[in-house]
C-alpha cells in the first residue's frame, strides 16, 4: 500500500498542560486488540480524536505500562542461567527440562557450594568455554525445539551481563525471552513542527509481521543485533523502515532510555530501548522499504496519547517510548496526580 500522508484536524494552541488535560481515559471507551479483533486508521483517529473536560487522569498510561510488566509474580517459576558464575539470564522451569536433554550444551546444577545462595540453575557444559562455542552449539538446540520457539528471524543478540559488556555468546533473537536475557532495542520518534504544534509520524505494521501484526508502532524502532552500534542500528532502520536517506536521519537525537520486565508462559523479558528523537521536514513523506510496515499516518501528538489512553492499538512497549518523549516535551505537567510514579515506572528492570 502507497504511504499517504494524514492531514490531520487541527486544534487550538494550547499549551502541552492544557492540552493534556483534555485527554481523559474512560474505561467504557477502551478499545482492545485482541486476536479477533482488528482496526483501521479512523478507528485509531476517531479515538485519538475524543476530547472532553473531565480532570486530567494517568490510569490510562498506567494500564498501558503495565502491560509491560506482567507477571513479577511468577518469577518462583524460574531458574538463573548462569556463565562464569554470573546470572546471564533466567529459563522456565520446565523449558529447562527441554533444554536438559542436550546434556552436551547444558546442565541442571545444585548450587551446592552455596555460591551467592542461587540454588537450582541452567549452566553451560563446561567444555563449551569460547564465544564461538556456545554460539554454535545453542544455535544447535534452538533449530531442534522446532515450534516450541516460534518465529525464528535468523538474527543474533549478543548475551551479556550489561551494556557495552563482552558478550558471553550470540542468541537467535526469537530465543531471547526464552533464556531470560538482557536484550537492546532502538526506538525513535519522528516528529514534525508545524506552526507550533508538533506532530507523530505513525506507522502501522504489516498484518504479515510474526509479532503484533497490523498494530501501530514508531516510525523506525528495531531491536539491537550483536556487532552494530546504537547510531548506526538506528541509521540503518531509518532507511530500511521509512525511507529517511543518512542525510536527514544523522540529525537523530539520543535522549535516553526506558525498560520492563515481561514474564508470560516461559517468556521472561528484560528489555532495554534506547530512545531518539527525530525532528522531521515538514515535507517528508516515510517510506517502508522493507515489507513490515502497511502505512504511514502523521497525527498530532495529543492524537497519539489519546490513542494510547483509550486503546490497545498501539504494540505495548510504543507506548513506554512514547510517554517519555510526552514527559520531555512537556505534556505531561508534574502537577497531573501520578507524575513521579508513571515517569518512575517507564524504568520499572534495570536499565543497564
């Protein structure tokens, strides 16, 4: 589908508070997008465009962080992954169990030397000790689990203990949340001024992506693969995602970064997204490059919180990059009941 551009209604200037404080989020109008349901663009804008005068609420932002970070309460059902005698990841009890079969590449240990009180973990076997080693031989395990690890993107994320750490070895990146690791994203938001008000470029990604399929996202996000800077990742995405040539895409702003922690079935994400910010000519048009991307939509920015607010249109972890860029741009006032603690819980795993 041809990318077109949204002219968007427009709306009174206001200042971000002021503006924020028309955005209200009513349960009754809650929209979600569960595996049967689907949505087009005015769906999204006609609920992106709902304005009322009711006191300014959080909950709405909240609900959307939340997603995010499911399950701390299922932690007990998993064991540390341990390299070098450092937790590298966590991996699902009874995952473990699959993994336990390939006695070559891994081993169920009792912690019985009491190191750090760890108790039952997933360790390498010992006669895997090079990077190239573990890479090769997971690599291995993951192809015999066939579907049990579904989507599998031939793409590799570095296994680390921190950012800017050597990594202990690479992972497919459909495995990641299966071994509980660390794992790096960019994210940017592409923004367009226009007579004082700004303005999202919106994407909508394809209904054939593997994961959330036809739900609105940024214009360039991807995650971090191993052996690429975060500059030139997010160079690289801006081209293939929306067509924004190094000329326009090297003005790109790093601004910081948010995390969540997300554990479901025998899913544990501890995910890190380093966020940037894009300042766009009023006259650029995106382009997907790629497939993943159906269209574009520019909306204003008081458009897109109230997306967030009322629906579940958006892929959850958007939305965390998104409030931020609210926070730092101002239309979210630190007299709003809930500011310190919304802004706190864009952080909510460690972001290192």
């Amino acid at each position: 589908m041809p990318s077109i551009p949204f002219s968007p209604p427009r709306f009174s200037a206001l200042p971000p508070c002021s503006l924020t404080k028309r955005l209200t989020s009513t349960p009754t109008r809650f929209a979600s997008t569960g595996s049967s349901v689907r949505f087009d663009w005015s769906d999204a804008l006609r609920f992106g465009s709902i304005y009322d005068d009711e006191p300014l609420d959080l909950s709405g932002f909240f609900q959307r962080v939340s997603v995010c970070n499911r399950g701390s309460e299922k932690k007990d059902e998993f064991m540390p992954f341990l390299i070098d005698n450092q937790i590298a990841g966590y991996t699902h009890k009874a995952f473990t169990e699959h993994l336990s079969k390939h006695n070559d590449v891994f081993s169920i240990v009792k912690d019985k030397n009491g190191i750090g009180k760890i108790g039952e973990h997933l360790r390498f076997n010992p006669s895997l000790k090079t990077y190239e080693a573990r890479t090769e031989a997971v690599a291995h395990v993951i192809k015999s689990l066939g579907n049990l690890i579904p989507g599998i993107r031939n793409e590799l994320y570095p296994v680390t203990l921190a950012f800017g750490v050597p990594p202990f070895f690479s992972l497919e990146r459909a495995a990641a949340p299966y071994f509980g690791i660390k794992a790096y994203g960019v994210h940017m938001n592409g923004y367009v001024e226009i007579d004082g008000e700004k303005f999202l470029w919106v994407a909508k990604r394809s209904e054939d992506k593997p994961t959330f399929p036809g739900m609105l996202d940024h214009i360039v996000a991807g995650g971090l693969p191993h052996g690429i800077s975060c500059k030139k990742n997010i160079i690289k995405e801006c081209e293939e995602e929306a067509g924004i040539p190094a000329s326009i895409s090297t003005n790109v702003i790093p601004v910081g970064a948010v995390s969540y922690m997300d554990i479901e079935g025998y899913r544990y994400k501890r995910d890190v997204l380093f966020c940037y910010d894009l300042n766009l000519p009023p006259d650029f048009v995106p382009k997907n490059e790629d497939g993943e991307v159906d269209s574009f939509r520019l909306i204003t920015v008081s458009q897109a919180a109230n997306i967030i607010r009322r629906t579940e249109f958006y892929k959850p972890n958007c939305c965390l990059v998104i409030l931020d860029f609210l926070f730092r741009h101002g239309y979210i006032d630190p007299d709003c009941e809930g500011y310190l603690q919304l802004l706190q819980s864009l952080r909510s795993s460690d972001c290192t």
